[in-house]
C-alpha cells in the first residue's frame, strides 16, 4: 500500500505537461523518458524492462545469435547484455538504436504491446509475480527463468500464481475489517488535515496544460483533460450495472453511462477515473487498498473541479467578509454541496486555519462518512470507527431533518462535554433515502462565518450519558418497556461480508465482457 505522496510524485513524473500523459510511456515516447545513463529504481520500471529483455531474447534467437555474438556487435560484455534480457537493466537510448540495427527492427518493435511468443508471455508474467509483493510475503525462493526451464513447469507455476492470487482477492472482508480500514483512513488523514499538497499538485499541472485558469469546470474542460491525458471518452447505454465508469486501458478509452445520475456528476465520475491512471494506481491488494485509492481519487477530482488557488483565493475574501458560507462554495464552482464541504474540510485548517469536522448521516441517524480534527467526539466502538454508529439525536445533523426550510442551510450551536460546536447542515436525497451534510467548528472559529447569530441550540450529554438520548425517557419506558415488538428493517450490508474482488462488488466478468462487446464493435 503506497502512501499518496509517493502516489502523487508518480503522477508528476509519469504525466506529460506537453501531451498524452500515460502511467508508462512505450515506444518512441519511453525513449524520450529514458535518462542516457539511467537504470530502473522502481517496480514500475522493473515490469517494463522484464517485457524489454524478453523481447530482446527473442530477437536475438530468431536471429540464430549467441550472447556472445550479440554483445560483440553492441560493443558491450555479454554478463551485461544478459542483465539487459532478464530485466535488470536498462539500456542507453544508443544501446537501443544498435539493438534496433542489428535485428533490422524499428525501434518502436523493441516496446511492442504483445509478447512475441506465449513462453515470453509466460515468462514476463512469472518474472513480474516473483517480483511483486504478493510471492515476497510467501517467503519463497524464487525460480530461476531460463531457457531450460520446461514449459510445462513454467505453466504450472504461472497457473498457481493466478490461483493464488485469486483466492486471495475471494477471501471476503469482513464489516469489522472494513471499519478498521475506515478508521485507519481517517486517522491518516486527520494527521494531515485533510490536506494532500502532492494530489492538489498534480491536479494544477493539468489544469495549466489545459489552459483553465478559473470558474466552474465545464464538461468541455474536463474532456479536455481526458484528451490531453490520452484518452477518449464514450457514452453507452448499457454500462455494467456495478460500475459508474469502465476504463479500457488498453485502448485508452473512458466509457460511462449516458444521461446524468441523481447521485453523482458525469465530471466527478470522469475525473475519479482519470485519477486512477494520474495517480498511478495499480489493483487494490485488499480493501483498505481499495478505499485509500478511492478517497484519493475524489480529492483528485475535487481538486480540479475547485481549484486550490481559486478556492483559497475565494474563501480568503469570505473569511476577511466574516462570511464564510458552504453554500456560496457550492454555487462559485456547480459542484454539489456535499463536494463544496468535502472540499471546505481539505483547505479550511492548511489555508484559513481553521479547524472543522464534518458529517454525512442517513435520515436513520446512522453516520455514513464522517472527518474531524476540531476534537468533536464522535461516537465510535471500540475499535474507533465512527461509520455506522447513530449520532445524538440533539445534533444539528440529526435536528435538520425536522425543520421545515429546506432552501437555506440550518445553523445550530450544540454544547457538548468537550466543548460548544457550531454546525451549519442541509439535507439532500439519495437513490438510498434522504443525508444530512454538515460542516462543524468550535466556537473559537464561529466568527467567520455566515449564520452565527443563529438562535438555536442544544445540549448533547453522547455518547458519555446513554440517558441524554439513547434510552428512552423514564416515562414512557414505565409504559412500554416490556409491551413492544417493533419489525426491525433489517440493514443486511451489515450482516454480510464485503463484497468479493479487487473492486468490491463490481463484477468482473461483466466487466470484461463489456470491454469485449466494444472492442469488436470498433
């Protein structure tokens, strides 16, 4: 699992401010990423030189040569040339020329997409496990690939490879596991209050490629962005049913559904799936995997739809007004409101020092997201999650649902035992029931914004005292305690384990067989 700064070096690098910017360049493209007297430092360029050397090989034998022979038309010692062909080292763009030359190839052949043969295939996809992370936690020695190693025992280990790694993405994750990812999230990203600077970089870069310089990102722009990364962008009817967005990497084409979606923006869906390739994601190796690339790549999004610079700058000016306003946010940049308040929470504590929590909770009152780093106590289990857990029905998330003005956003301070929070919250509907949105601060910080002359206020004794809310008052328990039998509605994602598979829930064959569909159709 890759922390995001080193995820968001890897986009800086691997993204091209003058044109198409792929997670790893080939042909003439990864020859003018090559440094002259460079050699691979990482795993993403070990799995490039891997197809490389077994490419050389091959041309090497079809051309009836020995190390030997090759090494002495290279100029070069044969131990060399053999590092070259399994892959642990990484020849000068002259040493690339000279291969080219010699095997009456053009340079762009040397970096084909496929395997020149099923062994080399077969080969490549051994090498590239043995090197990965999944075969180093077996603590296995590794198998030596040669030309002497029999096919059927290459195919065997290949095949158990495969299995391995399926069962291992089967093993289903249990909602214990889930919370635990989610607790060690937000644990991380309280640490960093909920600032990125190498993902809010990242997104600059591109939108100074594209020329946006300020205002809401239209579609058009955010097409651009997917040109200018190198890929093209369909709309189909019959997208798999799991899915928001399917990415065919080989092709380089974005497909997502036609029409817009009650619960999300087609620009948010596009800029997630643009953040995988920028951030240089590979498959999730479990679910924290999962949900750590997830976060990351809504903060790219978010990033590009409301731009560091603008935004501070906008803020800024709110602030020094004594206005500051989740909704005005909203409105600068056509995003949702629940966007502009996820965005408020990155920039409010780095840029206007400001500390906050937020809160998205089910008209149940079941938190369902949940940040701070202002010390709100939350309710947790034991574990620290917070996700799941029913929040004091004395809250401004949960006192909002009651009030009759749904236009303009509700405002209420609720003194709590570590303090009093101003909390500013509207309601939104879901495909799934109706959410709360709600951004909190400490009272210290409730000068600068809109709505502090609120009237309304409350007093929450959770999750401490269970009599501030949790039991039900003494009366009506003398009345009923004993005589009641309510039909629970039963919430069976938490009975059940997490979905299987790398990308939760989604299901991959449909997946594939989607990508099959459109590739025949051209």
């Amino acid at each position: 699992m890759r922390p995001v700064p080193e995820q968001a070096r890897t986009a800086r690098t691997t993204t091209s401010p003058a044109g198409a910017g792929a997670a790893r360049p080939t042909g003439r493209a990864h020859l003018r990423a090559v440094d002259a007297e460079g050699s691979a430092q990482d795993g993403d360029s070990d799995l490039d030189l891997i197809a490389l050397g077994r490419r050389v090989r091959h041309l090497r034998k079809q051309a009836g040569m020995t190390l030997d022979d090759l090494a002495a038309e290279l100029g070069t010692a044969p131990s060399q040339l053999s590092l070259l062909e399994n892959g642990k080292r990484e020849p000068k763009i002259s040493q690339l020329n000279q291969l080219a030359r010699v095997f009456g190839v053009g340079l762009d052949d040397l970096f084909g997409a496929e395997p020149p043969s099923r062994r080399a295939a077969l080969e490549i996809e051994l090498e590239k496990a043995q090197r990965g992370p999944l075969y180093a936690s077996l603590n296995l020695p590794t198998v030596r690939i040669s030309s002497r190693l029999p096919m059927d025992v290459l195919e065997s280990l290949v095949g158990l490879q495969r299995e391995l790694r399926r069962r291992l993405e089967e093993q289903a994750a249990t909602p214990e596991e889930a919370r635990r990812a989610n607790t060690e999230l937000r644990e991380e990203m309280r640490a960093k209050n909920n600032y990125y600077p190498e993902i809010e970089a990242a997104a600059q870069e591109l939108l100074d490629a594209v020329g946006h310089g300020s205002g809401p990102l239209s579609h058009h722009v955010a097409a651009d962005i997917a040109e200018h990364l190198g890929f093209s962008l369909r709309f189909v009817p019959n997208l798999p049913n799991s899915t928001r967005s399917v990415t065919d990497q080989r092709n380089r084409i974005i497909y997502m559904t036609q029409g817009r979606s009650r619960d999300w923006d087609a620009r948010s869906v596009l800029l997630q799936a643009l953040g995988h390739h920028v951030l240089g994601h590979t498959e999730p190796e479990d679910y924290s995997d999962f949900l750590r690339q997830r976060v990351y790549t809504n903060y790219f999004a978010a990033s590009l739809l409301m731009p560091e610079r603008t935004t501070v700058a906008f803020l800024q000016e709110a602030k020094a007004r004594k206005e500051l306003a989740i909704e005005d946010l909203r409105d600068a940049f056509a995003v949702s409101y629940e966007s502009a308040a996820h965005r408020f929470t990155n920039l409010a504590t780095e840029h206007l020092g400001i500390t906050c929590h937020f809160q998205k909770v089910h008209e149940s009152g079941i938190i369902h997201k949940a940040y701070e780093n202002d010390g709100v106590n939350f309710p947790a289990d034991h574990s620290g999650a917070i996700e799941g857990q029913t929040v004091c029905r004395y809250w401004t998330s949960r006192v909002v649902f009651d009030v009759e003005d749904k236009f303009r956003s509700f405002n209420q301070y609720t003194d709590t035992s570590v303090g009093t929070f101003w909390c500013t919250a509207r309601t939104e509907g879901h495909s799934s029931g109706m959410y709360s949105l709600s951004i909190g601060v400490p009272f210290e910080h409730v000068k600068w914004f809109r709505g502090r002359d609120t009237t309304e206020r409350c007093t929450s004794r959770c999750p401490e005292d269970p009599t501030c809310c949790r039991r039900p008052p003494q009366e009506l328990a003398d009345v009923w305690e004993g005589k009641a039998w309510p039909a629970a509605r039963a919430n069976t994602h938490l009975l059940a384990a997490m979905p299987q598979g790398a990308f939760p829930g989604v299901d991959t064959t449909e997946v594939y067989e989607f990508l099959a569909r459109h590739q025949d159709r051209g």
